[in-house]
C-alpha cells in the first residue's frame, strides 16, 4: 500500500473546505483567482493536496487576522516562491563555487610539485620547491646524489647554480645541470 504525501492532490472541494474551516464556494474561488490553484481530474473535478490545504488556513488567518486583502496575500505568496527559488539557485552556487574552489586549489597543489631525478634516475616527487630547497640546503647542496634548484620559481632562477641551463619543454621549466647529476622538473 503506497502512502500519499503532502503534495499528493486527492481531497475534493468539500473535504479541503472542511480541512480549512471554510465554504467549498470561497476555495473554488481561491483556485479561479489563482491563489490555490486546483490539479483536476479527467472528468474536470478539482483535487487538492494537504499542502494545498495548509495554504488555505494561511489565507484564512492572513484575511482575517491581519486584515491582509486577497491581492496582498497573493503577493506574499509570491515572495515566499520566489524566496525559496533563490535559496535554492544561493545553495546550487555556493556548491559550484565550493566545487571550483576545490578544483583550484588542486591546481595549485598539482603546480608547485617539483620531480627529481638523481644519477640513477629515481625519481623524486617533492609536494613543493621549498622542500627541495630544504633538503639540499641541509646537505649543503647535495644530499643522496641531489644537486640544483628548483625550477618555475623566479627566485631560484635569479640564484641558480652556475653550473645550470633552462630549458622548456611544452610549457615546461626544465633545469640541466652541467654535471648531468639531476634534473628537475615541475609541470605546468
């Protein structure tokens, strides 16, 4: 047995009316107006759902209560849908820009990552040009075979090693050494 939920238009006329405290007449107006709009059967027969039931008990207590006219109540109406598209379109960008953020920060992530190469061609992966400059610094410019500087920072350009010759490969920085010991490579 399935279960209808609020939007589910099933409720005749009469039965919404009663749900609402009002005369079956004053909602057929309602949906004229278009301020409660009916769903209709094949045979023409209005339907209306719970939801459709909840506001008409708004439009009762805004009429009456607060003395709020018909073409008030439809305006307010009209605010709340638009209210809720725009939370909505807010949520879906906030998510883009969430999603775009990310993707850039990979990016940057992805190019400040520096490869290594020693004499023996294994390759190294450092996450970033500082730590290779770190690590050669503390071996006063050479640890396990390493020799040079990262390349794609302008400050290890302007200091390179004199021994050292710039290249660039598709887009690429491309440090030579002299020596032939290393070569260092960051993508672009």
């Amino acid at each position: 047995m399935a279960i209808a939920g609020r939007d589910a238009a099933i409720l005749t006329v009469s039965v919404a009316a009663e749900l609402a405290g009002m005369h079956p007449q004053t909602v057929r107006q309602y949906d004229r107006i278009g301020l409660v709009p009916a769903k209709r059967t094949r045979g023409g027969g209005r339907r209306y759902s719970l939801a459709d039931v909840d506001k008409l008990v708004t439009i009762q207590e805004l009429s009456q209560n607060e003395g709020i006219n018909l073409v008030g109540i439809s305006r307010i109406f009209a605010l709340q849908r638009e209210n809720d598209q725009l939370r909505q379109q807010n949520s879906r960008l906030r998510k883009r820009a969430k999603n775009l953020q990310e993707r850039v920060d990979q990016r940057k992530m992805l190019d400040q990552r520096v490869f290594a190469a020693d004499v023996d061609g294994d390759v190294t992966l450092f996450a970033r040009a500082a730590e290779l400059r770190e690590r050669l610094a503390g071996a006063g410019g050479r640890s396990a075979g390493w020799a040079g500087t990262a390349s794609g920072d302008s400050g290890a350009r302007d200091n390179a090693h004199s021994g050292e010759d710039t290249a660039t490969d598709r887009g690429r920085d491309i440090i030579f050494p002299r020596t032939a010991e290393i070569v260092i490579w960051r993508p672009r």
